[in-house]
C-alpha cells in the first residue's frame, strides 16, 4: 500500500477505531501511563502535542488533570467535530491540526512542545515517511513517549516508573521484527518496529519502558534535553 494510501484509509475511517469508537471508551489506563511519565518530566504549563489524537480523549485526561496548552493533529477531520460533541472544554481551549502528521510538523519549531506522545498512531506511519521520526525529535524538548504495538517481539519491559534500559532477549527479537507489517482487518498497514532503536539511533535516550496489555509503552529524552 502506497503512503497516500495509507492517509486516504485514515481520513476516512468510520466504525471500528473512528474517532466516534475511541470517544465511546474514553480516558483510560494508557491515558493514565502518559500523563504519568508527563508529571515526571514537564509542567502543566508546558505545550503537548499528541499525534493522531482522533477525538482527544488521551488529551482530555491531560486537561482534567491541569494541562492547559495542548495540541492535537489528526488526519480524520470528523475528530474534532466529534471532539466539540464530547469534550467541549477540550475542543474550545487546544489547538487542533485536521491534517497528516507529514504536513503538519515541519512547519513547527524546533523544541516547539515540552512533550509529544503518540498512542498506536506511528506503527501506521509509511516507511517511505520514517524522516517524520527526525522531525518529533527535533519539536520535543524534554519527552517523547510511544504506545505502539510492537508485535510478537515486543519487549518484556520493566515498570515505567524505572529507567533501565539494558538491551533484554526480548526487544533483540522486536529488531528482527522491525519493518514487518501487518494489515488490520485486511484494510490498513500496522507496521511493526523497534522503537527504542528508531529514537535512540536518532541520539535519544530511553528512560522508561513497560508492557502494556497489547503495546509496549517507551519513554525517550532528545538530545540536549
């Protein structure tokens, strides 16, 4: 599948992982991980940007528990209609991009947001678009943090609240599952790959790792940071 293929798929999603679907579920553990690893190493006054935030119930977690400058990028334009519906508060006071991630973070500045995070939003990005992982290095000042199904290989981690990052038999194997792709109900690619490798290859270091039920969740500090 070609990588505006992939957009195309997204942009026009209903039903299953629509933006209605994740509105429906609501703030959850994950949001609750996130915000975690967010209060260790930035301030609610900090700008936080998530990635493919569909209808921003992860960032509506953020702003209950006193984040107040926070953005959204989603390529399904129908996620902040559902996101005015369900999260009004949200809706009124984040700044929300209705566009690929692609054409969005260029344009940002560098160390543009305290933190930015992605829940199973990058294992869809193209391989043909893998330099967008150099630009979320370049915007994130103090933390990147990813929640992505890493598939059979994913790392046995340790809690997220530690920061041993010794490389373990397990996320050996995610490198060799690195690049696999997996089509979800035969309709659009997952693919699979190290993220710890992907972000510290680009000279992050990762400071948090842990298994969740079905993603592996990692904690990264850019350079410089």
């Amino acid at each position: 599948m070609k990588s505006n293929d992939v957009l195309d798929e997204w942009a026009d999603r209903s039903g299953a992982y629509s933006p209605d679907y994740y509105a429906y579920y609501g703030p959850d553990e994950t949001s609750e991980r996130v915000r975690a690893l967010l209060d260790e190493r930035v301030d609610t006054t900090d700008p936080v940007l998530e990635l493919g935030c569909s209808s921003g119930r992860h960032l509506r977690h953020l702003q209950e528990e006193g984040y107040d400058d926070l953005h959204g990028i989603d390529v399904n334009a129908d996620a902040f209609e559902v996101m005015v519906e369900e999260y009004p508060e949200l809706a009124h006071a984040m700044r929300f991009y209705a566009d690929p991630i692609e054409e969005v973070v260029p344009d940002f500045d560098d160390d543009a947001f305290g933190a930015v995070f992605s829940v199973e939003t990058l294992q869809h990005v193209h391989p043909e678009n893998e330099w967008v992982f150099d630009e979320l290095v370049r915007i994130a000042d103090d933390l990147i943090v990813t929640v992505e199904h890493e598939g059979p290989g994913d790392a046995e981690a340790t809690d997220a609240e530690t920061a041993d990052t010794e490389a373990t038999d397990a996320e050996a194997t995610a490198a060799e599952a690195a690049e696999a792709v997996n089509y979800v109900h035969d309709e659009f690619p997952l693919y699979y790959r190290d993220w710890n490798a992907v972000f510290t290859d680009r000279g992050c270091e990762q400071v948090a790792v842990a298994e969740l039920d079905r993603d592996t969740l990692r904690a990264f500090r850019p350079p410089d940071a």
